[in-house]
C-alpha cells in the first residue's frame, strides 16, 4: 500500500471542522490506518511480509532521495529529450566568442561533453545537471572574533566548496512516461528520470572585480549571478557561463527557498516497509511525523510515483512481482485541493 500524501503549503491551513491544520489531521489519519493494517498483519503468519506500507510526500515536485543520485535508472549522461531545457550549452561551444578553447562544451547526439585540459579529471565526460550541482563553487567565510555589539570584528580566512548538492527532486519524465510505469532504460532516453535543476532567473551582474550585485528585474528565483551585460532577459537565464563562476562571499544573499533546488521541498520517499515488523513500521510512522507543508501541489507526479513503489520493476523494487496472484496493490491519494503551480505573469521578460 503506498500514502500519497499532499505536503503543500495549504496543508497548513486550519480545518473548518477540526479545528487543527489539515497537515495534522492528515498526519493522525495516516497513522491510525496504519497501526490498525500492522495490527491485522500480525495475525498473519504464514504469509512473508503481508503488508506493505510505501510513503510518497508530494508537494511541487515528489524527492525520491538523494542517495539515488548515480542509479542507472537516472540521466546520468544528460540524454533525455527534456535534460538541457532552459540550457544555452552554445554560450560554451568551441565556436562562440570569447570562449577557453581549453575548457568548452560539445554536443554529441543528445549529451553535452566536457572538453578540453581546463576540466581536469572531468575532462570528456558528459555535462549533466548533476555535473552542474558538482561543478558550481561558493566563497564562504565565518566570524571568529565578535565585538561586544554583536557585530563581526574578526572573520576566518574564506574557502571555497560546493555552492549545493542535489537534494532528490525529479522532473516528470516527457509523456506517455509521465503517467505510466515503464523501467527506466537508455534505450529509451525520455524514460530516465531526470533531477530538477532550477535556472538562476536574470537579475544581478557582477560588475566590477568585487562583483558588486546590481540590477534586478524581481525574479522569485534568482540565486545567481549574470555572467555578462548585454544580454536579454531570456539570454541571461539560459546562459551557461555562469555557473562556471565562483560566488563571492559578499555577494547578495537568497531565500533560503531559492536555487538550483527551487520546488524541492518534501522529504524523501520512504520505499515499502513490512509493518509487521517493528522497525518497519516505526520507519513509515517516523516519516509520516517529519512531513512538514510548504510549496504548490503536483497530484499527478505524487499518484505515478506511488504506483513505482509498489511495482516490482525500477526504479524501486520492494514491490512483489507485478505478476504475483492474490496480492492487492493500494494507493491512496490524500490532498486538499486541485492541481496547483504558482502563476507568473512573465509575457514581457522571460516567458517562464
């Protein structure tokens, strides 16, 4: 059985009825069902593992983990037809102006490969989102020495790292593998499930050598800073050239809700846990409590990741075989409302 639960932000709405927010009427319904269903199953002996509970949050998007980053059932070389949407590679083609003819970008059927001696170890590898995440540095610097106002007197000496890691969000695969269960394979590109990765939005330049962050067009979402002047605002979301620059640590901060992961905001999938067992079914109570509400609703990617987790195929494979006689198979589908994405009124910039 797999609860499809509604995390967005409306969950935290107080219900008319309950006089609590919906999330917590939610939460206390999820674990009545299953307490009563693990109770059941323990009068079950002789049947292996006779319920089954999987966990799928959802809210803009569904987080099938981190831990999944290098499964085969993922993009891991940028060939789905949907991988570069809202990438300009050509802006780091051998060809265009300006570029390191030792660090540069080539397309070779679908993927984009790393060339060139400037990329080290990665050099002719493919360039992927995960790559991206990989590839993009921050400054940081933390204050060792306060003064007796509170403010900073004294900062250590600033190191660079990785600005941040994928936290486990996926785009719906193109159609008619967004609403069904097909294995993932490289056969079959469009079937690979691809990690979101939300472009940098035009806003801020880095002008002068400290980089100061200036002009801005009031994009939710611009986590970035423009590589160049001179571009439109269309240019300036899909160039690529950015990400290759070291954010310094003066520079504007963001939301914390903003970045490459941007509409990630649920907790991993919990896969099938046998709440015959204790361990089983403390992991399904646990996640159920850590839901937190926050962000739009996406039932659809919610039900079909529901349904792979109780399949017997990729990419989670708890379920018993999909061919396997007597053995019922449940999703339930918990949520407050419609389908809802945030509009944004984009006709005259972007066209996001």
């Amino acid at each position: 059985m797999s609860l499809v639960l509604d995390n967005s932000g409306s969950m935290s709405d107080i219900s008319p009825t309950g006089g609590q927010q919906r999330i917590a009427l939610l939460k206390t319904a999820a674990t009545e069902l299953v307490n009563m269903l693990a109770g059941q199953a323990d009068l079950m002996r002789q049947i292996d593992r006779p319920v089954q509970f999987s966990l799928v949050p959802f809210s803009a998007s569904v987080n099938v983990g981190p831990a999944n980053k290098d499964k085969a059932w993922m993009d891991l070389d940028g060939i789905s037809p949907i991988h570069h949407e809202n990438f300009d590679w050509t802006t780091m083609y051998k060809t265009a102006s300006g570029v390191d003819p030792n660090k540069y970008i080539e397309k070779v059927g679908d993927a984009r490969w790393k060339r060139g001696s400037g990329w080290g170890a990665g050099q002719n590898t493919p360039m992927t989102r995960f790559k991206l995440y990989e590839e993009m540095t921050a400054t940081t610097r933390t204050c060792t020495k306060k003064r007796s106002n509170g403010s900073c007197q004294t900062y250590s000496t600033p190191t660079t790292g990785q600005y941040e890691a994928w936290k486990g969000c996926v785009e719906a695969r193109p159609y008619p593998y967004n609403v069904d269960d097909t294995t993932p394979t490289a056969s079959k590109p469009a079937s690979l499930f691809v990690p979101m990765f939300a472009p940098d939005e035009a806003g801020n330049l880095w002008t002068d050598s400290t980089r100061t962050s200036t002009n801005s067009w009031g994009y939710s979402n611009n986590w970035w800073i423009d590589s160049s002047d001179g571009l439109s605002v269309p240019q300036r979301q899909a160039d690529m050239r950015k990400y290759f620059l070291t954010k310094p640590y003066d520079a504007s901060t963001v939301s914390a809700d903003d970045g490459p992961n941007a509409g990630c905001t649920t907790s991993p999938i919990t896969p099938l846990q046998d709440v015959a067992t204790t361990a089983g079914k403390q992991r399904i109570l646990s996640a159920i409590d850590a839901m937190t509400p926050t962000g739009n609703t996406n039932v659809p990617e919610g039900l079909a990741w529901g349904w792979r987790t109780l399949s017997s195929n990729e990419p989670f494979t708890e379920g018993r075989d999909n061919n396997e006689r007597g053995n019922d198979k449940v999703v339930i589908v918990l949520t407050d409302g419609a389908n809802t994405y945030s509009s944004v009124n984009d006709s005259s910039y972007a066209n996001n």
